[in-house]
C-alpha cells in the first residue's frame, strides 16, 4: 500500500512540475494560433477579456496532447480569418456579443467555443459555462483629474451624463472644471454591456459619451495620450494581468490608463497582493464564460471534445480539474466547484 501512494504521491508532483513549466513558457500570450488549427481541432473566438488567458490556456492544455487540440483567436486586427482547416473565411469577431453570433451563424466546422465576458440572455441555443470571476472597475488617465474615488452614485451619474464636469461630482466639488471625457467599448463588447448594467443604464448613447470606442483593456490606445479627462471601464482581472502578471504587451496594456483607484471607498487594486480586490460590491464582479452550442455539447462526437476541455471538475474537465493556477496567473479569481457548470442563454 505504501509503494502505491508513494507512486501516486509523484506521479502528482510530476504532474504539478510539469503543468508549472508549461505555463513558465505561456509568458505573455501569444496572438493568433501560429499554425492552422484541424478540422477535429477546438477554436474559439470573442471576447478581449479573456484572450489573453485563452491563448494560455491553449498551450497548456495542448501540452497534454489531447485528442483535439485548443486554439483561441485574438479579438482583432479587424479583417478575415479562416477559423481551422476547411472552415469557411469570416470576419473576426471582435467582443463577447460578436462571438456568441458567429457562433450561432456558423458549425463546429468553423468555430467551437465563443469566449464571453457577458452572461447569457434569454435564449436556449447556448450553454454558458463559467470558469473563472473578474471584476469590473474605473480607470482614469494617470495624474489626470479623476479622483482618487468615485461612488456609485457618481460612476452613473457620469455615464448618464448627469455629471458632465469633474468639480459637479457631490464628493469632489474643489476640482477642475474641465469636461469628463466619457469612454465606452465597442457595442459588442461584453465589458461595456456588464459595466452599464451595474451602473444600471440601459441606454444605447448618450450625448456625453465619446464617439471613440477603443479597444476594451488597452489605455494605449490614442484616444488617452494626453487626455487627463478621460474615465473608462477596466476589466481588473485583465489590469492585474498586464500590470503584475507579466501578461500584457504590445497594445494590450494599461498604457495612459490607472485602475488603481477606489469603488465606494473600496480600493479596486490590491497593491500589496497585486491582485484586485474582492471585496469590491459583487456589483462590480461577473463570471467569465466558454460558450458552446447545446447541440455540439450533447453530439456524441462534438460533446466529448468539448467535455475534456470545459467539464465540470467533478468529471474529467481540463480546465476545472488542473486551471486553478493559470486562471490566477492571469489575474482572475477561481470559481471552485461552480467552474463548468451549465446555464443555457445566448
């Protein structure tokens, strides 16, 4: 009996190395998949958010050799891809909703999975299946003139547009009497969808809100060089990622922007953890989502590709069983026996 759990007892441990050095190696994530994924291949496409984690988890689980291999493709450049071998070309989707239509527009022969920042919407097309938790947050342009804190109250108050100047904000009346520069994702975008729901506007535009949309996640873009007006939405687990997790380059970074400010009076970022902070009103906290078609889940074929990948971890899951420290690695919080469950949505 000892011999057998002193092998098990390393077989573990080998597993564990093995997994850690896999994702030593992910490192920044990789873009596109660097060669064409098969047609037996698992692909997936949407949502920024979570890209930079796919492209991870892609080469962790395929380091496993697994039957059918995982591919995830970048939120843009804009333009044409052709998702795996024999696929038809199709636009990239760029964000949550935009993957979720190709999905549903097209077959297991050009797209698996749509990466999702959004939860489901009345519908039962799709199963959402959770994974991991992010939170939600403001940033500002750094040494801008936001302050350091913002209530609820004011957040929507901004975005509704009843707040138009820094110094009419109730809690920071002494401050400048330049005009809020109000930011916004692209309409597709899962981040802009989740964030003004919790500040709980419904509205499509507003006469306040920029008509510059830049990419969700990335301060780098030119719309915040030189603007110390600017606010936007953040997703914390993505800032946490590019900031202390090594996981960001190129455009994909902070750049102009700062998230590390307060919520309610409740800091966003953990400085001393380099981790957001969870203590943040579940307001402002969402789960994060694979999305399948229940056809393909149930297919005898299609499901059990999809199975090993995305289970539940009380059966044989990948990314359930074995993902708990490359989620973190990425900024996000783990969801424990909640990851894999099922919601139907679309």
């Amino acid at each position: 009996m000892r011999s057998v759990t002193r092998k098990l007892a390393m077989t573990s441990a080998v597993a564990a190395a093995s997994l850690g050095a896999v994702m030593a190696s992910v490192g920044t994530a990789s873009a596109d998949p660097t060669v064409t994924p098969a047609a037996t291949d698992i692909v997936s496409v949407g949502s920024d958010t979570i890209q930079s984690f796919d492209n991870g988890l892609s080469v962790a689980y395929n380091a496993t050799s697994p039957a059918s291999k995982y591919y995830s493709w970048d939120a843009t450049p804009a333009g044409n891809i052709v998702p795996k071998t024999g696929a038809a070309t199709i636009a990239r989707p760029n964000g949550s909703s935009a993957g979720i239509s190709t999905l549903n527009s097209t077959t297991h022969t050009t797209v698996d999975i749509a990466r999702s920042s959004r939860g489901p919407k009345t519908g039962t097309a799709d199963w959402f299946i959770p994974f991991a938790v992010d939170g939600v947050g403001w940033s500002a342009y750094t040494g801008g003139h936001a302050p350091a804190n913002l209530t609820s109250a004011e957040l929507t108050g901004i975005y509704n547009c009843t707040y138009t100047t820094w110094n009419s904000l109730p809690s920071n009346p002494t401050s400048s009497t330049a005009t809020i520069k109000v930011y916004l994702p692209q309409a597709n975008s899962g981040t802009r969808s989740f964030f003004l729901q919790a500040l709980g506007i419904t509205a499509t535009s507003e006469p306040c809100w920029q008509t510059a949309t830049p990419e969700e996640n990335e301060g780098t873009d030119a719309a915040f060089q030189s603007n110390p007006d600017a606010i936007f939405p953040y997703s914390l687990s993505h800032y946490v990622g590019q900031v202390y997790k090594g996981k960001g380059g190129g455009t994909d970074l902070p750049g102009a922007l700062d998230a590390n400010r307060s919520l309610d009076g409740v800091a966003q970022i953990l400085t001393a953890s380099q981790d957001w902070n969870s203590a943040l009103s579940l307001t402002y906290t969402r789960n994060v989502y694979h999305v399948v078609r229940q056809a393909d889940w149930s297919d005898p074929v299609q499901g059990p590709r999809l199975k090993a990948l995305l289970d539940r971890a009380i059966s044989n899951g990948w990314l359930c069983k074995n993902g708990a420290s490359l989620i973190t690695s990425y900024g996000f919080h783990t969801l424990g026996a909640a990851c894999g469950t099922r919601t139907a949505g679309i």
